[in-house]
C-alpha cells in the first residue's frame, strides 16, 4: 500500500541566502523524488547558525520526512545535529564507527585529521549513521519514532553535491521507499527531443496523453530540445511513448538520458566514422561540445573556428567570390565550409554553421539570428539549411549547436 | 537611522519543487538586497494553489517584508493575489489603471486580451499597483499597515525573470530602501581574480580584512577563479581594495562585474590587436568563451581545434618528430602550436593548449589533468607553462579555458 508522503527540504546556508551560490539542491532532489512518485511539499532555505533549529522545528511539525542539507562540517556554524538534538530533546554521543570513518577517509589521503573534525562523529542516541564515501560528513537518519509526537523520519546530509548525491541515492531513497510504502516504483522515462519545440506537442499528441489511464507527464523545454517525462504504471508508459514515437520518431534523442552530444559521439563510434567542424557564428561552441565526451578523441579530430571571411577561405577553401556575391551567411558558402572541412579534417562526416549571433551585423534581407547550416558526406551530395532564432547571442549559440549536432545525428541515421 | 529589515521570500511554482525548473530568483534577489545592505532571512518554496496561502501567513507573521515571487498569471492555479486577500481578511476590486496598462499591453502588440487577463487588474484596496512593462501581470505592494498586526510589507511580483527583475529594480529596491531607513547605501565592491585561489587569499589577506572597521567581506570561488565581495564604509572598502591590490594586483581582473573574456576583448579592442588561438584537449571551449562577448568577431578571426596529431601538424605545422620525441603534451609541441596558430591565423598573438582532460590517456609521467599552455606574440619569446588540475573533464577544460585566458590578458599588460 502506498501512502501520501508529505516531504519538507530544508537546505541550510548562509551562502545560498546572500545569491553567490546557486541552490541547485532542490531541482536535483525535486527530480530524484519525481522518478520514484515522491514529491517535495516545501523547501526552506536559511542561514547558518540559530535559524536552522527554527526551521527545523517547522519541518518536524509538517512533515512525514524531513531532509536537511549543509550544517554536517567541522566548523563552528556547522550545528545542524547539535539543533537536531536539542530540538527533539536527544542526548548526543560520539559514535564509534563514524569515528573510525572519518579517521580512515584521512588515513587514505595521508593527511592529518583536525580535532574540529572530531565533532563530525557525533550523533544523537538510536540514529543510524549513513556512510560518506566522498567526504568526512556522515549523514544521519533518524526514523519517526525517535521525533516522538512529530512522528517525522529525518535525514542530515552533507552539503556539496559530490557527497550528497551518492548518499542520497544509496541511503534516502531507499527508506523513503520503505517509508511510503512503495514496492512497485512507477515507471518512469524521459525522452530527450531535439529539432522540435514544446508547442508542437501541444499541437496534437500532448491531448492523446492527457487521456492516457494512470500517466502523468511533463516537459521541459531548453533552446533547441525538449524533454517528456513520462510517469505510471508500466502499460501507460509504453502506450504513452507508442504514441509519441509515432509523431515524433525522428526527433527522439535518447530514452537514457543522453545528451545529443553523447548519443551523436557514440554514433560515430559505432559506425567507425569520423567528424570534422566548421564553426563560424558558434565560434566553438559546436567542438567544445562534442569534446565533454570522453572518448571523443577516437572520432573528432579537426575542428576549424572560421569567424572572418579571411579564414574561411584560407582554413577550409571558401571561394572569396561567392562570400562577395552571396554574403558570408548564405547557402552556397556554408555547403564549401562543409566540404572543406569535410576534405582538409580527413572526415567521413564535416557539419558547418554561418550566421549572424547578433547584437551587430544584421540587415534587413538577414536579420539577427539569420543561420546557414551545412553538412557534407563522402560519396552523398551536400545539404543546407536555414534557420532563425532571434533570441540573443546565448540562446543562438546553443540552439545552433543544438541543431548542428541534430543533423550529425540524423545524417547517422537517426 | 538604519533598522534591521527582516525579509521573507517566498517563491511559488510547482515545477520549482518537481525540479523541472532552477530556482534561480533566490540567488538573483540575494545578490541584488546584499548590494544594499540587506538579506534574505528564510527563503520558502511552495507549489501553486492552496499551500501559498499557508506559506504567506508563516511569512507575514516573521518577516518586517514580505517578498512573494509567482502565481500572478491568468490561470486557474494562479492564486497569489486572492491567498493574500484572504489571510489578511481585504476586500479584492477591479483596479482602473491596472486593467487600462493590461489593455495596452495587448493592443500594443495587436493581440486580443483573453477574458481570462482580467483577473489580473485586481487587487485588495489600499495596495500600489506596480507597473510591469514587460508582461501582462502587475505587481502588488501593501504598505506594512494593511497587514494589521503583522506590520509588514508585501511585495506580489511575476514569475518570468525578464519581468521580475525590472520591477524589482524599479518598484521594490526604493520601498525597501525608505522601509529600512537606508539613505546612503553601502559602496559594494566585487573584484574577480584569475590565477589565484580561494586558499591564497587565507593565507595572508584575509586576517588583514578581518580587521578593518567597518568592512564585510566574502569570496566566492570557481575554477580557475575567485570574486572578492567588499562591502561598507566607502573608506572602508577603499582601505581593503588598496590592501587587496597590493598583494594580488597582477591577478585583478575586474572591478565592474565584467568576466575574464569580456576584459580580454576590450584589451584587443584598445590595443587594435588580434587572438588567434590553438586548441587541443579543451576542444574549442577556449574560443567559444571569446565568441560569447559581442563585437569578438573584430579582434578574433582564427581558432584552431587540432584534436588529433595530424591535425596539429596539418593546420598549425607542429613537427611530427617533435611529437614522436616529447609527445603531444608537451612544451616543444605547445610551443609550435601557439607560433603556428600565430603565423597561419595571421595574429599579433597566439594562444595554445594542450593536455590530457581523462579519464583515459594519462600515465605516470604526465597524469590525467597534465596541460601545457602557450604564447606566441609578434616581436616576443614564445613562453610555455605547465599545470595540473585533476579534478575531471568539465572542470578540466573550464580551468584550462581560465588558465589560457589569462595568459592573454597578463600578455596585452594585466
């Protein structure tokens, strides 16, 4: 049986209240919870020191779970247990094999524990100490009988992302599961889309899902991608993704939650191919992309970075009439940057990119955010395309790339 | 006379708690009251309809303002007005104004007003309708005696930043400026650093600004990065910036706000200068970060991705031996690299990395994280410097991207 589970974030730091850390905390827990059926009530954010017994306070008396980041350190503000402790009334000790933890996590890296770390052992009697695989902070769980009439499990975690994320899924999610009941984990899939906006799942598909039994679904939509999360039972999510690849097949990305940078790497890996680059308006942005892969090496070799007319001939053999006759942004220019590259990068594969980021350089025939993106083959004829995204020099860059590695992957074969 | 303001902010949204959406109005508002001297005491998020209300209560009764982001649209689960109408027990009217700039809104966009929008023009009476010239959803002010007993100020804004942040600028900074009794707000100061670290700043500086009169002080540190936040006294501020350049002037980067590439730009720009640049492990990221700035199109013509072995030699002319003999991460080779990018880019200065950004192709001599960086300037000695920076492939090229940054700008004179 499951039963509704009101859950209260609290995430603790002064920090994050004074806006010179982001607190990026709440989405990535927010959509850990979603992919179990689990959602967050409220978050709460103070600062160090004084309030986060306060809150916490809040948090016991709302909650069925409350999940505390940040306050677990070794120094003086960190008090995030010691007001744990006070506020349910527990007595705290030193817990031996926490000590041993931590005294290890030191030993390993062959520095020297600081006495403050000594603190960072202790804990209220009948908590169960979770393990830091990453950092000296162990968390803390304490389920609901030890909150007395709150009857609230609590979770201390450790505040930088690299420990938190680890413990949360090892630890947390699995007595959140006992907690609520769940046995059978919803079905849960994101698929990733690129080349298609929001809007044109709204025209049609998105009202077949709305009267799919027993799904809930979502989308999120970035410059030139948008991803469908699809959560239920398992016949409601297969029915549901039936439906969208119907419409949508071509445009699918992944169901893993790869980027397209990935899935367009792991492609030309498979297919042995290589790829080169001819960037003018993305100044980059297209090869520093494909190269956060790993293994990207083995399949990008030659990127050319052709931001004057001067380099385009020279770099990758641009004809200088045709850029005085048809413009730099033009079609007869971005299939010879493709060529180009396609035969001074030894590629099996070259995709190119010319047009105007803006502010500057527009005219009335082409505008800002005006785009010519090529892609050459060996052994098939080059294609072109135009595009337009006039919405600043940021959202064009990455919606160009976007594009540009779109028709890469499509060029493999979808 | 100054009094202590206690702010509340409350962020509603569903998808902030689904974490779908960053919550980034948080770190934006921080930021923005931190430069008046002020701060966010508790930060709340709730999800759309009825817990608003609730949270709204808990906010009125703690804070001296009350500061309430979301939930001003046109749609059913928009409720931020009426919740606030019913906890404070006001009667809600059809403003005048309000609905004649909706109006305008639309007809100034030759859009037809849905029926829907009129919700929008209403507002408790006695409350300061807040002009949002860029969307269709007024804000709200009520002075702190429409509260009653609470004796606290409301502000009601939009959601969509671009909305947001203006109106906040407009309409809440000068309310909360008269609230809190601030006339002459505090200089604030924020200097970003390259090539040092957070750790520098420890040892030495830092026991030095603790003792200034007067003086707050924090950092904020990134790779290959660290902004100094100076804020109080202006003499205050001008003793610790005077403190600060004496032992890290070289490092300065900026004092308004301006990124390392941006300064990099104007210091091309003034000097008439042109950046060619050569990259290999950081795969493009290097110029992309130059092409971000607008106007970069007139001092950079020429980037060089030479991924692969061939490529440096083909593109830039590195020597095939020279790679045989040291390896391609090296000093010989980067050193070539950053001539070559400078005679074949037909540059007055060239930059060039090179390095291994892992997980794979490190060794015991020259371990993942091993970079080589170069210059090579018209009229000067090509200089080469080695680093290490282990800490994964994102933070690699980032820090890698600083380091190379940074070159340049030492090069056209810190």
């Amino acid at each position: 049986m499951v039963r509704p589970v009101r859950i209260e974030l609290l995430t603790t730091g002064t920090e994050l209240l004074l806006g010179t850390t982001q607190n990026t905390h709440g989405a990535w827990i927010g959509q850990r919870l979603l992919r179990m059926g689990l959602r967050i009530s409220r978050q709460v954010t103070v600062p160090d020191g004084q309030a986060v017994g306060d809150a916490m306070g809040a948090g016991l008396a709302e909650g069925d779970a409350l999940i505390v980041t940040g306050g677990l350190g070794p120094t003086s503000d960190d008090l995030t247990r010691e007001s744990l402790a006070e506020v349910l009334g527990l007595e705290m000790i030193e817990d031996e094999a926490a000590m041993r933890t931590i005294e290890e996590f030191f030993a390993s890296r062959q520095r020297e524990m600081a006495p403050a770390n000594r603190k960072q052992a202790r804990a209220p009697v009948g908590a169960d100490i979770l393990a830091n695989p990453n950092g000296t902070a162990p968390g803390l769980y304490l389920p609901p009988r030890l909150s007395g009439s709150f009857n609230c499990a609590v979770f201390l975690l450790p505040g930088p992302p690299r420990e938190l994320y680890p413990m949360f899924e090892a630890e947390v999610v699995p007595r959140l599961r006992a907690l609520s009941g769940i046995e059978d984990v919803p079905d849960f899939l994101e698929l990733k889309f690129a080349g298609v906006g929001e809007s044109d799942f709204h025209q049609g598909v998105d009202e077949q899902l709305e009267v799919i039994d027993g799904l809930e679904h979502g989308y999120c939509a970035r410059p030139g991608e948008v991803d469908l999360r699809l959560m239920g039972s398992p016949c409601a999510v297969l029915e549901a993704r039936r439906l969208v690849e119907k419409s949508f097949g071509q445009e699918l990305v992944s169901d893993d939650g790869s980027v397209l940078e990935e899935v367009v790497v792991r492609k030309l890996m498979d297919q042995g191919k290589t790829l080169a680059i001819a960037e003018s308006c993305t100044g980059g942005l297209i090869a520093s992309r494909i190269t956060d892969v790993p293994g990207s090496s083995e399949v990008f070799h030659y990127g050319f970075v052709t931001y004057a007319n001067q380099a385009k001939r020279d770099l990758i053999g641009v004809i200088g009439e045709d850029i005085s006759e048809h413009g730099a942004v033009s079609e007869p220019v971005v299939c010879q940057m493709a060529e180009g590259a396609l035969q001074r990068g030894d590629a099996d594969l070259a995709v190119a990119v010319t047009g105007i980021a803006g502010p500057a350089g527009g005219n009335k025939e082409k505008p800002v955010g005006t785009v010519f993106l090529g892609i050459a083959e060996r052994g098939r004829e080059t294609r072109a395309l135009k595009q337009f995204h006039p919405w600043g020099r940021d959202v064009f860059k990455r919606q160009v790339s976007q594009s540009a590695l779109n028709l890469v992957r499509l060029a493999l074969g979808g």
